[in-house]
C-alpha cells in the first residue's frame, strides 16, 4: 500500500466522524468511530493515540471490530475460526488492543455463534457489481487476478472451472511504443469488449497487462483470435489450454505460453 494509498483509507474515518457529529443523536458515536481504527501502542489512524488517548468504547469498539473482520468472509481473504481470531486478538494485547478489553473479549466470545453465511463476498451479479472496484481490471472491466485467485479458491459466485485458455500477447511493448500507452490502452479495451461479446456467458480475466485467461471455453481458439481486434491491429498471441489447473495459482498465472 502506498503512502497515499493510506492517506484514503484514514479518511474514512475522518469523514464518518463528520457525518455523525453533525446529528445530535449520534455525537457519542461519532466519537467511538473516530477512536475505532487507533491502536493501544500509537500505530493506528486518523491521529496516532495511543493508550488512555484513545477512549474506553473506543477500545472495546476496536477489538468488536476487529472480530467482526477476523471471523467475516470478506473481500481480500476468508473467515477465521473463533478460536483462531481469539489467539490473535491476544497476541496483539497491548500492542493494538487495549489489555482489559482483550481479556474480556476472550471470555464472552469464546461461546458466541456467528452466522458463517454472512459475507463480503457477491452473491449476485448485482452485488459484485457494487464490489467492481475489488473484482473489475480498471481498464477492461474484465474480472482481475484477485478475483482469479478467489474463484479458484472457491470464494466467488461462480463454479471453479475445468480448463482454461491462456492468451498472451506477443511484444505488446513494441505496439506501445508506435501507438503510445494510450494507443495500447484503447486497443486491449477492444479486445475486452470483443472477448465479452463473443463469450458473453463464460468468465474471462485479464491478470496482467498483456495476459487474458478464458474459462471452459470450447470453441476455436484460433478462429477467435483471428476475427479479433489484435488481429487487425498486426498484435501476435501466443495461446496455451490448462486441463490440469494445479493447486498452485500463482505458477498457473505465471505460466509460460
């Protein structure tokens, strides 16, 4: 994350509390949200307290927080078990979470049950739309390399596939540098809507700049570069089928075409 990238994240914070203190209802909130992303040791957010800095609701709002996260299946990773989340709160004692509020938190959520069907995660194609910014390449609106790893780590909506279609682009760097970034950029924006139109019901992800993966595709893999924009524009690829899509998603995603 970059250090602007941080910035963005803290106002949140910031512009909750502001929204709330300006409703007489809600000004004590206002000021538990505000202390809810501080840490005991003074690494928290918006303004570094630390300690008796930080109010008590604050504390215990934190740690509730925290919880919440740990045991939600959320966007960038799964739930925890309770007793999992538990040995983590304590471990980080006194160094994010206040001391006290730990050890009762131990005690009173060791026996709590959670709705395991509550989720971060799209259930709809409405849903995920809502979620784009997490899912979506910016550039193609295709499916990213994160929501790659989640589908095949059972984690989205859609089935994990039986076999893919890897399609590399060759020297795309060289189209770049006759046509500019911006030329490049209006030509791969191309071949992700011909991709959509021709595959409509088939999942397809763009996980890195010149590599596009297609899922349970079963047509002509030539045919269909053939009549596509790249093909027009002089742009070579190299293709490459995955029946045995291995455990390791990472080598799958770096894999040679």
């Amino acid at each position: 994350m970059t250090k602007l990238e941080y910035e963005l994240i803290k106002e949140h914070a910031r512009a909750g509390y502001e929204v709330l203190s300006t409703v007489h209802l809600y000004k004590e909130l206002a000021d538990i949200m505000i202390d809810h992303h501080e840490r005991y040791d003074g690494s928290g957010y918006p303004y570094g307290k630390k300690g008796g800095e930080i109010s008590m609701l604050g504390h215990i709002m934190a740690v509730a927080d925290s919880f919440d996260a740990m045991t939600t299946n959320r966007i960038y990773k799964p739930r925890k078990e309770i007793d999992e989340s538990l040995i983590e709160l304590n471990e980080l004692s006194g160094k994010w979470y206040h001391p006290a509020v730990v050890n009762a938190a131990s005690k009173v959520l060791a026996d709590v049950t959670i709705d395991t069907s509550i989720t971060q995660m799209g259930s709809s194609a409405l849903e995920e739309e809502r979620m784009s910014y997490f899912f979506k390449d910016r550039l193609t609106k295709l499916y990213n390399e994160d929501y790659f790893m989640m589908t095949f780590n059972g984690r989205s909506r859609h089935p994990k596939p039986d076999k893919l279609w890897i399609i590399s682009l060759v020297d795309f760097h060289h189209y770049n540098k006759t046509h500019g970034w911006e030329g490049g950029n209006v030509l791969i924006s191309e071949f992700a809507d011909y991709l959509v139109m021709r595959l409509p019901k088939h999942l397809i992800f763009r996980i890195w700049g010149d590599r596009f993966v297609l899922a349970d595709f079963e047509g002509d893999i030539e045919t269909l570069i053939s009549e596509s924009p790249l093909s027009s524009a002089g742009v070579g690829t190299k293709t490459k089928e995955i029946v045995n899509i291995p455990d390791n998603l990472e080598e799958l995603m770096l894999e040679k075409v």
